[in-house]
C-alpha cells in the first residue's frame, strides 16, 4: 500500500522527526481531525541552528519566561530574540556548536547531511485529516524511521521529491494528535521527541524534554521549520562516546555543556539539568509503501 502523496495538491508539511512519545495538545475543531487526506514526505535536511548575531537565534521560548541573564530559574543564561524581534527565545546550543566543532575537528551538520543523503538516516512522516494546508484546527501526525535506501539526490546535492520509502516494521510508529495550522505554519507542543542522530560514527538517539517545533511550506512547496526543547548533556556525551578519537575530549565538552544548561532548575542542587537547544529542519513530499 502506498500513502497518498502531493499528486495535484499541496504537499504534507513534514518535519523529519523521530517522535518517541505521545504529545497531545487541545484545540477547537475536533471534528476536522476525523476527515481530510493523508499525506507523506522524507526529511531531507537536519542541522543545529547556530546564532544570527550575538543576541539573535531561532528557537522557542521554551519555558515561558524572558531571562536577561540574572534569572536564577534561567541559571543566569539570557534569551536570545528571534529573526522576528520575538524574546525569551531559549536556545543555549546554538553558542556552544562551533565551539564544540574546534574541539571534535569536524563540521557536525555536515555529517548528519552525510547520513541522510547516504539513506542511513531515513526519517519519515505522515500527515493525516488534513482539510486545508493554510489553516486547519486539528491535524495528526505519525512519525517512524524508514528502512535504509540510498535516495536519489538532485544536482543541489538534496533530496529529490515524490521518491518511495518504506517504513521500518521493527521501528516505534509514533502519534501526535491535535496539532494545528495558522497561515501555512503549523506549531505544537510540547511534546516527547526522540531524534535518531548518525555523528562520529555512532549512531544514538537524543530524547528531546518538552518539545514542539514549527514549520511552514515555501512556493515550491519545500518544507522549512525548527525544533525546539531542553537535552540532556549527560545523554548526549554517553551517545557520542564511542565515536572514534573522542575519548580524550570528552571531559572538555561535558564542562562546556553543563556549564550552560538554563531549563528545568533543580531546588535541590541549584542548577539547571536541561540545556535549551533547536535544530534546523527541512522536507520534501514522498511515497510511504508497507
């Protein structure tokens, strides 16, 4: 069976998450989540959003707050703004990837680009009841790991639109239900999110705490959007310590990260166990078969 595609239509809005969790947020119109078409598509980007300027970032304001650096739930960590002039935005990774690039000698995204380009990342989405991709009150979405294929790429070096990919039988078919669309952007959360990562040649995955993420489709109907939500530092030293020559460097990586954390403050240990992080993503349609 295949999944309907974006035959005459305008393409399924996908972010190619690996959803490891249930994320259900309420919303009016519940009747529109009963009907509509199904759509599929392959994420074709997966990138850490970097910083615009010393005090611009993309992200979320993820813990409802706007921190100016004295905020002791914040752990002292200021906000960034956004592109849009929108404050409180959290995202504390963005400062901290070149940093860790100087210390690991590798460009990050690129090996990530790598894995999905070479078919060993294959992240897969649906999209059901969708009524309309400008404004719709309740949509879900189903989100798995694909099996391995290497897809076949455009002379710009991305995925190609409208390809075929099978989903994983052995891998978790994830739900979100309620999510919503205002002006062709569609935003939930939070949500539990587990992203399946291929860096360093170890492949892990990273459990996102309170996720949501926010994506909107361009004229030629090419998915652009972030994801936002607080990580663990200890998750991702304990994913990547395998990865060849990274041993010696870990402690140095372990200091930079804890010593930004700004989410989830602990009463007890006065310190902030979370570190606020987005990654950049992008997606074409595709052809889902079972």
């Amino acid at each position: 069976m295949k999944t309907k595609s974006f035959s005459g239509l305008l393409p399924m809005l996908c972010l190619g998450l690996f959803l490891a969790g249930c994320g259900e947020e309420e919303g009016s119109g519940t009747a529109s989540c009963e009907t509509g078409e199904t759509y599929a598509a392959i994420t074709t980007k997966l990138a850490f959003a970097r910083l615009v300027s010393p005090t611009v970032a993309p992200g979320f304001d993820l813990d409802g707050r706007t921190s100016d650096g004295t905020d002791s739930l914040s752990c002292g960590k200021a906000d960034f703004v956004d592109s849009e002039g929108h404050g409180g935005v959290d995202n504390q990774l963005a400062p901290l990837v070149p940093e860790v690039e100087k210390f690991v000698g590798d460009a990050i995204d690129g090996l990530l680009q790598g894995s999905i380009n070479d078919g060993q990342l294959v992240i897969l989405m649906e999209m059901e009841n969708v009524d309309d991709f400008k404004n719709d009150a309740c949509v879900n979405l189903a989100v798995q790991v694909g099996v391995k294929k290497r897809p076949t790429l455009g002379t710009d070096g991305i995925i190609e639109s409208y390809q075929t990919f099978e989903p994983d039988p052995t891998a978790t078919r994830s739900y979100v239900r309620n999510a919503r669309i205002e002006n062709g952007v569609l935003e939930t959360g939070p949500f539990a999110l587990a992203i399946p990562l291929a860096i360093f040649d170890v492949a892990f995955t990273l459990n996102v705490q309170d996720a949501r993420f926010r994506f909107s489709i361009d004229e030629e109907l090419k998915l652009r959007g972030y994801l936002g939500g607080g990580v663990l530092p200890q998750e991702i030293l304990d994913g990547v310590a395998d990865g060849d020559g990274l041993e010696d460097l870990l402690p140095q990586i372990k200091v930079l990260l804890e010593a930004n954390t700004d989410l989830a403050y602990n009463e007890d240990t006065g310190k902030c166990e979370q570190l606020s992080a987005t990654l950049d993503v992008e997606g074409v349609p595709a052809f889902l078969r079972r």
